[in-house]
C-alpha cells in the first residue's frame, strides 16, 4: 500500500488512498445581521412574490425562470411555498413588490428592482420588523438606525 501524507489543522495524518474530505460546520445563530437577513431571508422571499405574481400575469414558466437567473424547478418551489416563505412583507412592502413586477422585463430591470426593493425595505424599518421575528436582539438605536427601521425603547 502507498501512503502520502495529508496535513489537516497542522496535524500529519497518513492515509492509505485519497479520500475527499468534507469538513461540515453546523452553525448556531443567536444574533443575525441585518445583511444576513436580506441574503438568507429577504432575497429568497422577494424572488417568491415576483414569481408567484408573473404567474398571476401568465408569463411563461420558462421566461420567469430566465429573467430570475434560477431554473424551472425552484420557480415551482416558490409556487408552493418550499422556498422562500420563512417571512412575510406587510402591505406596503407587496404593494412595492407590485410595482416592480410592473417594470421587470429582463434580468437588469429584475436586479434594478431587487436593489430598489431593498433600499424601500430598509428605509421603511421593514428590515428590522422582520430582523426582530427572527433574532434575538436588544431594541436600541446601535441596531435600529434611523432610515433602516426598528422601534425606539419604551414603544
């Protein structure tokens, strides 16, 4: 047998043949981000709205898929609520949701649009009604900033 050594964290291990090794580090959140809500959370929902309202519209299934840069079969999993139903936007936030849907036409206007979302989620404290659902975290002007939303102390 042939033995080649491997280093791993700065031990020597000796294997007897290659092996692919997958190191898995589960990761436990007790405080989120707000940017890592938008990525794990927000995002993923705001593709859900979009395509569930091209549906509505009758695009093609196909053409959906393309302008959101995802294949067919996660737009069937928004469709049923697999992916990208963690949260949900109040009123006002669909209604935004509405009129972008309006203006995409192609995969540039789909991420002007996000971004455009984005920003009108941050700005109406959106973002941080949705950060306080799912984390932890003291309700103080260090985590609601003015312009990105939150409730102040003692409302």
């Amino acid at each position: 047998m042939n033995f080649y050594k491997v280093s791993l964290n700065g031990h020597k291990i000796y294997k007897a043949a290659p092996v692919k090794l997958t190191i898995v580090k589960k990761m436990t959140k007790t405080l989120l981000h707000p940017q890592e809500i938008e990525v794990y959370y927000v995002i993923p929902t705001l593709r859900r709205y979009i395509a569930v309202l091209f549906k509505e519209q009758g695009m093609k299934q196909k053409d959906a898929a393309e302008i959101l840069g995802v294949n067919t079969a996660t737009l069937s999993q928004y469709s049923s609520t697999k992916r990208g139903h963690k949260i949900t936007f109040n009123t006002a936030v669909v209604e935004e949701i509405k009129k972008s849907v309006a203006r995409i036409k192609d995969k540039l206007s789909y991420i002007q649009e996000t971004q455009r979302l984005l920003h009108y989620i941050k700005s109406t404290k959106a973002l941080c009604e949705i950060h306080h659902q799912l984390a932890d975290i003291p309700c103080q002007d260090e985590f609601c900033l003015p312009g990105q939303g939150g409730q102040k102390n003692g409302s």
